[in-house]
C-alpha cells in the first residue's frame, strides 16, 4: 500500500505537508490576530520533524518557535529567521540556517533522536563538526533550497488597496529605485512602530487596525522587520516534486534552469510581481503566468497569500490568474478550503 501524501493549508503561506512519514510546516503563521479567522493553534499540534521558514516577516515566521520547542522540530530558513529563533530560546541543533544552494536530507525525528543518544554506535554522515548527523542513506526525503525574491506592493508609493485584483496591470512607477528595501523601512518605522504607541494613541487608531497592532505588540509573537532574503524550497517527495515559493517573485535564472522541474507548485499570489529584483511590468495574472512557463508548467498550482488578511490589503482576487494559467498552460490550479487535507 502507497503511503499518502498530503498538504493542509491554515491561511496565508501556512501549510502542513505529510509525506514519506515524516511532518513538515512550511511557514507557521498559525495563531493570527483576532480579526481574521486561526484554523490551528499551536497547541493543536503534536507532531513536527522539520519546519521551513519562508523568511522573517509577521505572517510568516511567529509561531516557529513554540513549535519547534514543542515537537523538537527542526526549522529551516534564512540567517534573520534563525537568528530571531536562537534569541527565543530554541536550541542550537534544532537550527539550520541555509542561503540558498544547499541539498538537504530529511530524517524522521526518531532516526535524528537515535543517532543523538547513540552516536558512537549509529551509521552517521561524514561531514564536518557538528551535533551528530544521521547517514543520507536514512533519509526519509530531500529538500533543495533557493534564494528566491519578496513582492512588491502595487499601486502608488504610500497608498495601500482595499483589495489586490491579479488582473491589474501595474506599468513602470515613480521611483526607479523600488524595491524590497521600501518594504523593510516601511515595516519598521510605519506598521512596527504603531506597537509601540501608547493605548491612548491607539484608541484613535481605525478599529481594524487594533487587532494588528495587538498582535505585534505580544511578545508571544516572534518575527523581524527585514525578511532576510526568501528562501525557496523545492521538495522531492518520491514521484512528486513541490516547489515552495511564498511569494509572487524571484529570480528568472533560477526558475527557469530548475531541475527537476516541480510537478506541484505553492506560489504567493499577492502583491505586484518582483523579477530579478525589479517590479514587473503587467499584472499579477501575467506575472505568475510567466513563472509557471518558466518551470515548466506544473500539473497543479496551489495559491496562497491571498485570503483574508488583517491590515491592507484585506484579499486577493485570483480569478483572473486562474483562468491566465489554465489558458496558456497545461497546469491546473487546485483550490484549497482551510484546514482540509488534499491528496497530493
């Protein structure tokens, strides 16, 4: 009998993928602010081997830690990540700071705790120093990773949407030099800094935005204002391979020349698409079409970033990237419910 592989999504960029035995988290933005729906709490969850971390962001990375903690997951992602990680208290051997470029073997959580307490006697990977490593040919499956690139914000510099509309064409803009750096200040002085505003202050702020700033506020919460550079993750799961990309941007280079190419691929839908670090001309229909060209026109797409979110925009409209993909592709986009499990 052939082991199940699934995929469950929890909103945002935060799914639960099982396969070949072993529990994965990609993103574990799973307790959220109190004006947009939580489908898991951390105490919901009892089993992790690994958990990847897109990058360091709000909706991202909060939750990493108590649930690393918790299971004794290992989580993977970039040095801002890992290093919020580290000062929240998680154990160095649970953390493995990648740049892109690395191949990486995943072990279930019982061979990793074997070769732990029995590592005079147990098969290990030669390598350099380290806490003990199982050998590859215990590998339960493997990861590539990738550096890849964060979206940009669409419309006019300073205004934030209601709602994005992957059907929007965005042509040029008023600075040339927009860009990722725009969103790392705009997070740290604009949105970051209402947490640290007195409760008078906050008072007067819209009602939709307090539960936000709530969130940031909680110390609970742990993230950086500076993504530290996305992280890509392409997973080999047997026949199957599934690409991990958060958002809707990277580095034409990479996606075009990766191999294998993915069968199955998780893409960020939001936001204006940013190509080899510059905002793409078009919409985001046109954008994610492109990259889906590029890698070689997966059998399913799965979206996300695109439901409701707590601060603007609120949603993603992504009917017309949908139709987009499935006119010039022979890829197909498989809808996901919340807290459903798929079939992959």
């Amino acid at each position: 009998m052939v082991e199940k592989q699934t995929i469950e999504w929890f909103g945002a960029t935060t799914f639960r993928l099982r396969a070949k035995g072993l529990t994965i988290f990609l993103d574990t933005w799973l307790e959220r602010p109190s004006n947009i729906p939580t489908y898991a709490s951390i105490d919901d969850i009892d089993e992790c081997d690994y958990i990847f971390i897109s990058h360091a962001h709000f909706d991202h990375l909060p939750g990493a830690d108590r649930l690393a903690k918790k299971t004794g997951a290992t989580i993977v992602g970039n040095g801002e990540a890992v290093s919020v990680m580290r000062a929240a208290g998680v154990p160095e051997e649970q953390l493995l700071p990648v740049a892109g470029g690395e191949r990486i073997p995943l072990f279930s959580k019982s061979i990793r705790d074997e070769v732990r307490s029995q590592f005079r006697e147990f098969p290990r990977s030669r390598g350099p120093p380290g806490p003990p490593r199982p050998d590859v040919s215990k590998a339960s499956l493997s990861v590539h990773v990738y550096p890849s690139l964060h979206c940009l914000m669409p419309g006019p510099p300073g205004q934030h949407l209601d709602f994005i509309d992957t059907a929007t064409e965005y042509i040029g803009g008023s600075d040339p030099y927009a860009g990722t750096i725009d969103i790392t200040m705009g997070m740290r002085y604009g949105l970051l800094a209402a947490a640290k505003a007195p409760l008078s202050a906050r008072a007067q702020m819209p009602p939709d935005f307090r539960p936000f700033v709530e969130y940031i506020a909680d110390e609970r919460n742990k993230f950086s204002n500076f993504d530290g550079g996305q992280m890509m993750y392409n997973f080999f799961l047997g026949e199957k391979t599934l690409l991990y990309m958060s958002h809707l941007g990277g580095y034409s280079g990479i996606l075009k020349e990766l191999e294998p190419q993915p069968d199955i691929l998780v893409m960020g839908i939001a936001g204006r698409g940013n190509i080899n670090g510059r905002p793409f001309d078009g919409s985001a229909a046109q954008c994610a079409t492109n990259i889906i060209k590029w890698l070689g026109e997966p059998e399913k797409i799965i979206w996300c970033l695109h439901d409701k979110a707590p601060i603007k925009p609120f949603r993603v409209e992504t009917e017309a990237a949908a139709k987009m993909v499935e006119a010039e592709t022979r890829s197909r986009v498989l809808t996901l419910e919340h807290a459903t499990v798929y079939d992959l």
